[in-house]
C-alpha cells in the first residue's frame, strides 16, 4: 500500500469532497500493488466511529439532475438510463460540480479489460463465441446443456446475470435514444458503466422504494474508493439526508478499509462490477441446467406450485435444501413427496439414495468445469493477442474456483451420508 506516488487527483478529489460538505476522518486513498486503487486508514480507527459522511446535496442523483433534462423521458425510464444519459450529454455547466470527482473515474479501457459485458466475444451479434466459457450463472447456460431462459426456474439475480445485464444497457439505450437520437454509444455505454459499477442505493425523499433496484440508484462522490470485501471493516448507513461510513471493528493505521457491495457471489461480482475475490463467503453456483433435464412435466409443475422450481445452489458447503428436496421428488412417492413438504415428514426418504442423486448432479458440473477449464488452457496456449489473454485467464480462474467448490460440496455430500449410514 502507498499514498507516495498516488496522483494528485485523488488527494484533489478528497479535499473537493471535504470543501462540499462531506467529513472525513482518519482514512485516505491509496494504492495497493497489483490491485489499483482503495481506502486505506491514516491511523487507527476505533470499533463504531464513523469516519465518513456524505451529504445528500453532494451525491449526483435523479433528483440532483436538472428537472428540464429529467422530464425528457417518458416515465419508467430507469434512473440508471437517465443517470447515464446526463452524464454523456448532460449541460457542461451543471456537470461541471462534479468534475473533480469525475477526473479520478476508470477509463472505458478499464471497463473494457475487466467487464465482459464490453468484451467483442460477448457481443449482441457474437454471444460466447471465441473460445471464451464463460461460467454457467454468467451465461445462462451449461455448455453440455440446454440454456435455461429467463423465467419461472431463474427468478433471483444470481443466474443469467450476463443476459439480464445485456438486456438492462439495451433497454437504457432505446429509451434514452428515442429523446437523444444523436447519443453517442461510446460515451453513453462507458457512463451506463459507471452508473452501475459505482452507485449506491438511492430513495429520494417522501419516495417510496421502488420494485426495481434499478430505479434506487445514486452516485456518492470519494466513497467509490472503498473496495469490496465479504469480510468488510465499515458499515455503509443511508439516512435520506446523508450517507454514513462506520468501522465495524477496530481498524488498524494503513490497513485497508472495506465495504461490502451486497452479498453477492463471484458470477455475480465479474459482470456486474468487473471483478471477483479469491476467498468469498457468499460464492456458490446452481444446478438448474443439470436438474431440469431430469424432471418430468408433473413433477415440474408440482415443484412451480410449491416455488421450488429452479434456484438449486450449491456452495462449499454443501448443497442448498431446495436441492435435497428436489433430490427426493425424482423417487419418492408423490403423497409421501408432498408429507415431508407440508408436514416434515421423513417416511419415504432414503438418505442414501438422495446423496447419490446429489453427488451425481454435482459431479455432472464438475464434468463440465474439467472441461472448460481443459479448452481455456488451450485457448491461452494458442492465443496471441496479450489482451485477450489476459480475459481468458480472468475466466479461467473463476472455473478453477467453481471447481474447488463443487468438490468441496461433493465432500459434504459424501460425509454427511457416511455419517448418516
């Protein structure tokens, strides 16, 4: 960690915040070798202090817009589209607040290296080709199986997440094309980029939340310096008038100081935001593509009446009860099937005989991971564009990961059923 060689911008960015009304107590940004830029502690920071606060009048927000340029668009337009659409064509005067702040913002060569959503691979006209696999809740789809559209079976964010990302910047931009015909899409799909990648939630005031996270957002200018961690040191409070920044524990001087973005899994983490964690307690993928292929249309439409279709996570360990339920519907009576849902019933189920069934859809991914892990190692073998090399080594190490987590479920698995005999 060093704040030697940290451009002046940054140091210019705090000050300009401070100067606007936001506190700032004991931490400072820094920059961490091989992992750019964070929040690091100038001294230490004791358990409950609050050591940031951000006033409403300083954070850019759809109530923060001018009302002239917000009342371009049609209603149900998402504050994302707006948001972005302002900062792409927005008046330079109004803009010209923020622009201390903007100075230190990623670069859309930035956002093009770490986000598959700007990857030429993952283009609307060029959807996973190139080599690129990427992991099944990203994309939608195990390649030995049939895509699973959005639907029943996909209802949380945690799955198809690439698809559902897509289809989000697709629809800002006809919304935001059909009152600005002449947007460039450059400009906008970088800004729609830093939108979505450095926002907080945002509920102006005497509003109610809306239905859609997407129409809860707003940028909070210097905090976007904290990094993510599933083990954060500072909790992050809304107050309708201001946003709070309080260690959570102890923090001691030059340690990094972290938030948490939301407890989201590692899919999850590279599209939206660009990136992933190499220890994350809240990592897991699902076996929906494996599972479905093995329901019949009843037990399909027994599992939907009950909303246990779809959503069958696993994580290291073990698998999800939704999974385990789904297991016992494949061979149990259907009256007996419906006990041990209504009641808690255990007559019918065969404990053994539910692990296999388990272990053999967790198997099935893993058989898949090999796979894809075996032709992106070719792939980077073969490869001689640098950039591109470096995006598939990004996935690679994420179906690396997959794969010691499907093994570590497996063992689960494995132990609860020898404890079980």
């Amino acid at each position: 960690m060093t704040t030697d060689d940290l451009p002046n911008e940054h140091l210019e960015c705090m000050q300009w915040a401070i100067s606007h009304g936001a506190e700032v107590r004991g931490v400072v940004p820094a920059r961490f070798p091989g992992r750019g830029l964070g929040m690091v502690a100038t001294r230490t920071i004791e358990e409950d202090e609050t050591i940031i606060t951000i006033p409403l009048s300083l954070m850019l927000t759809v109530d923060s817009i001018p009302s002239t340029f917000v009342k371009k668009f049609q209603p149900g337009t998402p504050a994302q589209a707006i948001l972005a659409a302002y900062l792409t064509r927005g008046d330079r005067r109004s803009l010209k607040k923020w622009d201390p702040w903007r100075k230190v913002w990623p670069s859309r060569q930035a956002f093009e290296d770490s986000m598959p959503l700007l990857w030429p691979e993952f283009s609307q006209s060029n959807s996973g080709a190139g080599g690129i696999i990427l992991p099944p809740s990203a994309s939608g789809t195990l390649e030995t199986a049939q895509a699973n559209p959005l639907g029943e079976g996909d209802k949380e964010i945690y799955q198809n997440i690439l698809s559902r990302q897509r289809m989000r910047l697709q629809r800002s931009w006809e919304d935001v094309v059909s009152v600005i015909p002449d947007m460039d899409w450059d400009s906008f799909s970088y800004n729609w980029c830093i939108v979505n990648t450095r926002s907080f939630y945002y509920v102006g005031p005497g509003k109610d939340d809306p239905e859609d996270w997407n129409d809860a957002l707003g940028l909070v200018p210097f905090v976007d310096y904290f990094n993510h961690s599933d083990e954060w040191t500072c909790d992050v409070a809304f107050r309708r008038t201001d946003y709070t920044f309080k260690a959570n524990r102890r923090i001691e001087k030059d340690e990094e100081v972290y938030i948490s973005y939301g407890a989201h899994t590692n899919d999850f983490l590279l599209i939206e935001y660009g990136f992933f964690l190499d220890h994350n307690a809240c990592d897991a993928v699902y076996l929906d593509d494996i599972i479905f292929q093995e329901l019949s249309p009843a037990d399909q439409a027994e599992l939907k009446q009950r909303g246990y279709y779809g959503n069958y996570e696993i994580t290291s360990t073990g698998p999800c009860p939704r999974v385990g339920a789904v297991a016992c519907i494949s061979y149990m009576d259907s009256e007996d099937w419906r006990n041990i849902m209504d009641r808690d019933s255990t007559e019918g189920v065969d404990p053994q005989k539910t692990a296999e069934i388990i272990s053999g859809w967790i198997n099935a991914y893993l058989k898949d991971c090999e796979a894809s892990i075996e032709s992106l190692e070719r792939n980077i073998a073969a490869g001689q564009d640098e950039c591109r090399n470096a995006r598939v080594t990004v996935i690679l190490n994420r179906w690396k990961q997959i794969k010691s987590l499907c093994q570590s479920a497996l063992d689960v698995v494995d132990r609860d059923n020898t404890d079980a005999e």
